[in-house]
C-alpha cells in the first residue's frame, strides 16, 4: 500500500507533467524553460527540482516505473520467449510509447529522441534481463538480448507506422510479432 506522503508527491509529479506536456506542445520542447513549467504550474523553480532533475525527465517521468513493471510482467507470463514478449509488449505497449501528440513531441526534438534512445535500452536491458530469470528460461545471454532488441523493433516499427498513417498500433504490433517469429522456438 502507498502511503499519502508518496501518492501526493505522485500527485503533484503528474500534475507538473501535464502542465509541462501542454507547455511544449504549445510552444515547443526547445522554447520551453523550467522557468515556464514552475510558473504555469504555480510554484517555485526549486520545487520543480524536487519533482524532477531536468525538463525532459518531465516527458518520460514514467518510463523508470513501467519498465520495472513490465519486466516484473514477463516473470509471469507463459508460453515461448518469443510468446512472453509478444504478450508482455502488447499489452504494455501504451506505457512504451506515449500518447500521439508526446510522440510527435518527442520526434520534433534531437534531445527528447536521444533520450528517449536511452530510456528505450534501459528498458530492453530490464527486459532482457528478466526474459534470462523466467522460471525454466534456456536461453543464453545473447539469445535474449538478441529476441529482446528484434521485439522492441517491432515496437519501434509499429510506432513509426501508426504515426506515419494512423490506424491500429495493436494490429501493427501483432503483423511485426507475426514477420519477426523466430523459426523452431
């Protein structure tokens, strides 16, 4: 159970998230300052710096929290390697890749997209890592990494698509599941 003290923090946490999100998305990532976010949302720098340690903390303020989660996600669920990461990645899939418009967001900066590189590897080491302690796993080191990174590729493909021409991402990510199936596993 969480205690109050930790729900209000994740309260104001999201709370200073949509003020920031709808700030970059009105202005830009790039023309938009701590300084902005704190007084739209009505307090001090210093306590914007509490919540997070940099603006674009602010855009993947998430994404520590669900690839635990997620990775926690695979611990349980059955099938093959293949089966458990086409499960686990689906039905996760909105927690991976924001909302349309933070997408968009994080595409039109250089510094959101690298970021968003480096919260997308933290995330596949976790769930390589935890593809590797399944109950009964017979995969190496390099067999997870390697059925990890082509599942966050579908992901990744998927993403780009449904941003390209819209549509179905569930859909898209199954089709990618379905191109990518290893042979014999």
């Amino acid at each position: 159970m969480t205690g109050l003290r930790a729900r209000t923090r994740d309260a104001v946490r999201g709370q200073l998230a949509d003020v920031a999100i709808g700030l970059f998305l009105e202005r830009g990532y790039d023309a938009t300052t701590v300084d902005d976010i704190a007084a739209a949302a009505g307090v001090s720098r210093r306590s914007f710096f509490r919540y997070f340690g940099t603006k674009d903390d602010v855009v993947f303020h998430q994404a520590d929290e669900a690839a635990e989660r997620i990775a926690g996600a695979l611990a349980t669920a059955t099938g093959s390697d293949w089966d458990c990461l086409r499960q686990v990645l689906t039905a996760w899939q909105d927690e991976i890749y924001a909302s349309g418009p933070v997408l968009e967001l994080v595409e039109s900066s250089p510094a959101l997209r690298a970021r968003m590189v480096e919260k997308r590897d933290e995330l596949r080491r976790l769930v390589s890592a935890a593809l590797l302690a399944r109950p009964g796993a017979e995969l190496d080191a390099y067999t997870a990494d390697l059925l990890t990174a082509a599942a966050g590729a579908v992901l990744d493909a998927a993403a780009q698509e449904w941003l390209r021409n819209g549509g179905d991402r569930t859909a898209l990510i199954a089709r990618g599941f379905d191109q990518l199936a290893p042979r014999g596993r």
